[in-house]
C-alpha cells in the first residue's frame, strides 16, 4: 500500500473510531510523518484477519490500533480475542467457566 494511500485509511479510521484504539479503548495520537513513530499510543494500521490466515489489506479487514496494541497482538491471536484480553474481559470469562 502506497504510504499516502496508507496515512488517509488511517486517518479516515482515526476518526471513525473516535481516536480510540481498537483494541485498548485508549486514545491515540496521529503524528507526522517521520516523527516519534514508536510512541506507544501512536496510530496505525492493523490488519484484523493477518495475512497468515488470508487477511487482505482491505478497507473492511482494518482498524486504528495505538503501537502498543498493535506490537503485542502478533498473528498468533484472532482479533475478537485479543480484544477480550485487552479490555480485561478474558481473565472474567476463563475464571466464569471455573464456576461451572
């Protein structure tokens, strides 16, 4: 994807979703090209289905993810689940099925 194409999905995600990550529900901050990239609440592209398991670079299998999120999810885990993790609702549901 063409690095201007790139940096307007971001933006169009951005403010679809508030400025809030996907992911973490936390603000992110959008930045200019080439400055402070690595910031941990930095905006980026994240592809919800990765590529390992056929996910396109498409405008419906992306989100705005803040660095942070996007560095820890990895491919190893679906979206829908890391976002349950991240929100804390994981660790809810695993310690609910010990009730059972």
């Amino acid at each position: 994807m063409k690095t201007g194409v790139k940096r307007a999905l971001v933006l169009e995600l951005f403010d679809k979703q508030g400025g809030r990550c996907c992911y973490c529900d936390r603000p992110m901050v959008i930045l200019p090209r080439g400055r402070d990239q690595n910031r941990p609440d930095a905006a980026t592209l994240e592809h919800l289905i990765t590529g390992r398991r056929k996910g396109w670079t498409k405008r419906h299998n992306m989100a705005a993810a803040c660095r942070e999120c996007n560095n820890m999810r990895g491919s190893a885990m679906d979206w829908c689940t890391f976002k349950t993790y991240r929100m804390g609702e994981f660790w809810e549901f695993i310690s609910g099925c010990k009730d059972l």
